[in-house]
C-alpha cells in the first residue's frame, strides 16, 4: 500500500479513526510533505476537540425528571401555550350559529394538514399584492371603522373588529376581503408614518390549534400567526422581528377582545 | 420490561448531549428527546433484545430531528420559539459561554441539519462511519462527504467569524 497517494479527504479519514491501521505511517509521511495539509488536519483536529470539550458538561448533568418520568410510562406535561391561547378563540369570534357553526361543525373545508402554513402564504399574498399599491390598497376606507368591519365581518362569518394598533403607531388604512383556502378572509391595512404597512388578515378554517412565524423561502415580509378551530388570524409585515410580533400580539388580543373575550 | 427501561434509562445523557448539539437551546433539546423516549416506547419490539438501545434510540431520534429542521425552514426558526418575549430568549446551551466557545456553538447550527447530524454523530458522539451511516440512514460515501463538508463549513465559518472580528478591532 505505499504507492497510495492521499487527498484531503483522508484527513477526515485519519481525524475520525476510520484509516486502516497499515496506512497511517504513510499517512502522516504525507502530512509532514504537505504543510498546508498538515495546517488544515491541526485545525480540523482543534475544531474537532473544542466540540467535545463544549457538550461534555452536558453528560454529568442531572438527567430531568420529566425525562425520566417518559421512560417510565407517565407523560410529563410540556411548557405548554399561555392560557389565553388555549381559550377557544374560535367559538366566540365566529357567530353563533351561522356559516361558522357549520364550519366547525365539518372541521372546515379546504384545510387539511399545514393549513397554518397555507394560511400564512395566502396572508402575505394578499399583503405584498395590496399593502404595495401605494395609491389604491383598499376597498373600504378607514374613517367609519363600524362599517368597515360591519361589512367584513358579514361576509367572513367572523365577528371582526379593527384593532387599534396606534399605540405601535399604526393607523387603520381600510380593509377589503381577499380570497382564503377555500373561504373568504378579511384584510385590514395600518400605516405608520414612516410609511410601513402591515396586514391583519382573518379567516375562518384550520383545524390544528397552532401559532408561530413564517417566511417565505426567498424571504419577504414576515407572517406572525394564530390558528384555533375554525379560526385563523395572521399579520404581516416587513418590521424588526420582535417589534411584528408585539403588535401582532397586540392586534390578537384586541380581535378576541372585541368578540367578547377578555384576554387573561 | 422494567431492565428494557433501565437500559433506555441510561442512553439520556447520551441522547441529551447529541440533541443538544444539534439544536443549541436547552428546552428545544430535552423536548426532541423526550419524544423520542416517547416513541421509542410505543415501539419496544423494534428494539432488537441483547443489544444496548444506543443506535435504536439515536436513530429514533435522528428522524424527529429531520422532521423538526423541515418545519422549521418552512416557518422560520422563531417558530419553535414561544411568542412571548420574556420567554423567546433561548437558553445558552453552555453556562459562561466564552466567546470562542460561542462562536462554535453558532457555527454548528448555521451548518445544515444533515452536515451537522453527520458531524456531531462522528466527532461528538463518536460512532464509526458505519454507524453513522446505519443510524442516519445513508450510504457509507453520503456520510463521508456529509462529514467532509460539514467540517470544511464550519471551520470556514469560523475564519469568517475571526475576519469580521480583525476588522472590528482595526476600525475601531
């Protein structure tokens, strides 16, 4: 074997245990004719120790009881969503009786599996086709926000309100319905002064009790979001990720406030 | 059943350190290992008897922690993250981070889910290639390469890391 000639990838080789016992002396002959080979293996090794080192403490920690209590057959509760989110949002904003009863009552059509993530496409569609038209974004205006949401809220089956989001600094702009998956949902524009735009779009459908963020794999604007039974809300906008979410909160607890339930 | 258990038992601080690893927050690791003991305990008969659980459970493991990186890169990391903010902020994976042990933890999770499942089996845990590859259900040839890459992309990140800091301290 000592016509063997070595490539960088033996150095993975060599570092991971993996070259045949009979091959390392000529091995290390090579690395000592190779000193940019040699450099890399020194680094590859220090990167290699410096892993280790870093999650070894995490072998001598206690093992945790909610582990340990899986093992044995009990299941542990998670740090599971605040309360207020596992309210059922979706039985309060949708109005009695109506085309959201049905909905509910047939787990919504058009939904299945990842409907949060569907929802949360369609939401920044309607966000980067309207929240952009500079002159025409929306149907209603703002300036009567109870006709506004009187309008939405009959055709959505939803018992919306706009939320008032100026103490983030935005104003209500207007809203217009824009399509959802396989229903109608409701998109409510704000302004801040320097001009950004965001979007709270209200749907009804979706199964899974869900929430979180989403992004477009070619980035865009962010979608904060919230799925209940029979109910989906998700604002969108291009803002710092921490200040989109505190008035995405915000515009949440307003909508189940303004369905008559008092956030905890 | 009460010696199967024993046996799973014992693989946590092994199982612990590899989610760790992977993931970097504390509560993100323990929650990816407890579904996987949760699992692992629906489907005990696939547990072939007289061996250690060892490479039944991290292969278990390996295939919530693919499931987990693909919804993850489809919503965004803060996905994974409650939205409140007093508890969005992640738990160092390591007390007293120094920097340089920081910047490594940071390097590892930029590098791809596969890479760095690859490199972490290897280099942390210290399975052979054919474990390795057994366990992540891959041909020996993907997992050298996963391994080769891996490790050429974090030591890249890593220089990269020290070029930004030069030119910090000779701006200032």
């Amino acid at each position: 074997m000592n016509g063997r000639s070595f490539t960088d990838r033996d150095i993975h080789l060599a570092l991971d245990g993996e070259l045949p016992e009979d091959e390392r002396t000529a091995y290390q002959a090579w690395l000592e004719a190779n000193p940019d080979m040699k450099a890399r293996s020194q680094r590859f090794a220090a990167d290699n120790a410096a892993l280790r080192g870093l999650f070894s403490g995490v072998l001598d920690e206690p093992v945790p009881a909610r582990l340990a209590a899986a093992v044995n057959g009990d299941t542990p509760k998670r740090k599971g969503m605040p309360p207020w989110w596992r309210m059922s949002a979706a039985a309060a904003l949708l109005i009695a009786g109506g085309l959201g009863g049905y909905l509910v009552g047939t787990g919504g059509f058009g939904f299945g599996p990842d409907s949060d993530d569907r929802m949360a496409e369609l939401a920044i569609a309607a966000h980067q086709t309207f929240a952009a038209d500079k002159n025409r974004p929306v149907e209603v205006d703002g300036s009567d926000p109870a006709y506004l949401t009187g309008w939405l809220s009959k055709r959505t089956g939803l018992n919306l309100v706009a939320p008032d989001l100026t103490g983030n600094g935005f104003q209500l702009l207007g809203g217009r319905l824009v399509p959802a998956a396989g229903s109608t949902a409701a998109l409510m524009l704000y302004a801040d002064e320097q001009g950004n735009r965001i979007s709270v779009y209200v749907t009804t459908g979706g199964i899974d009790a869900t929430k979180g963020t989403y992004v477009l794999a070619d980035g865009g604007p962010e979608a904060v979001y919230w799925q209940e039974q029979g109910y989906g809300c998700a604002v969108v906008g291009t803002l710092p990720p921490d200040e989109l979410r505190v008035v995405a909160r915000d515009a949440y607890k307003q909508l189940l406030a303004g369905a008559g339930l008092a956030r905890s | 059943m009460e010696e199967k258990k024993a046996a799973i038992l014992q693989e946590i601080p092994r199982l612990r350190r590899y989610a760790r690893a992977l993931l970097r927050d504390r509560e993100s690791a323990d929650d990816l290992v407890q579904d996987c003991l949760e699992r692992a305990l629906t489907r005990m008969e696939n547990w072939r008897t007289g061996e250690s659980p060892r490479r039944w459970l991290f292969t278990i493991m390996h295939h919530l922690f693919i499931d987990q990186m693909r919804k993850v890169k489809r919503r965004g990391e803060a996905a994974i993250l409650p939205l409140d903010a007093g508890e969005a902020l992640a738990t160092p994976a390591i007390q007293a981070e120094s920097v340089a042990s920081r910047e490594i933890v940071d390097a590892l999770q930029q590098i791809s889910p596969d890479r760095r499942a690859a490199l972490v089996m290897v280099a942390i845990e210290g399975f052979s290639y054919a474990e390795a590859a057994t366990m992540l259900g891959v041909p020996a040839g993907t997992l050298m390469s996963r391994i080769a890459r891996g490790r050429e992309e974090l030591r890249a990140l890593l220089d990269d890391q020290a070029r930004r800091r030069t030119i910090r301290i000779v701006e200032k």
